[in-house]
C-alpha cells in the first residue's frame, strides 16, 4: 500500500554533516505534511523539522540554523541536511508523511523504519 523508506544514517564526528532520505512509495492520492522526528536513547520522540505540502517548514531550536529540511514532491521524496552535528544529536531518526489515499477523506500518518545517526565527541 504505503512505505517510507529511509536511508542516510550513520557515525559522524561532532561537527561534520549528514544527510538523510525519506521516499514513499505505493498508491495514494497525495501527501501533505512531511516531518524528522528523532528518539534519543532512552528519551522520548521528538520533533525535529516539519515541511508543508508548500514548503513551509519549522524547526525545533535546537536545530535551528544547522538543519534543513526539503522535499521533491515528484519523487515524493523529504530530505534532511544536518550540519554542524552535536553528540546531542544522536539518535534514531524518523521520517513521517501524512499521506491523503486515493479515496478521499483525512490524512494517515505513516512512518519510516528510523534510521541511526550517532555523533561522536
């Protein structure tokens, strides 16, 4: 039906870069909000970036200047560029599209499988 799959994590040195990748696949009629969430070991979800269907994005602030998200809405694809990486950083990242089926009616949340991003001091 639907899948997101991700791809980019990774081992990094504090203040190096990474780049992740979300891309969906399956039927649907169109996808609205895409967003990186990340888990910490041991702590809860989080929200780390969200981009609108027109490309409005917010940023949580301990982010903000050092991430960017984006999307490719033909490949139905989000990214998230992430610069300047801090040990606090580390975690399981996740993506999240909220996907319109073909049917008609509200949006579902879909979620990728995470992937692992870990900075190192």
């Amino acid at each position: 039906q639907v899948q997101l799959v991700e791809s980019g994590g990774g081992l990094v040195q504090a203040g190096g870069s990474l780049g992740l990748s979300c891309s969906a696949s399956g039927s649907f009629f169109s996808i609205n909000n895409m967003a990186w969430y990340r888990q910490p070991p041991a702590k809860q979800r989080e929200l780390v970036a969200l981009i609108s269907n027109g490309g409005s994005t917010n940023y949580a602030g301990s982010v903000k200047g050092r991430f960017t998200i984006s999307r490719d809405n033909d490949k139905n694809t989000v990214y998230l560029q992430m610069n300047s990486l801090k040990p606090e950083d580390t975690g399981v990242y996740y993506c999240l599209a909220n996907i319109i089926p073909n049917y008609g009616g509200g949006s579902y949340a879909y979620w990728g499988q995470g992937t692992q991003v870990t900075v190192s001091s």
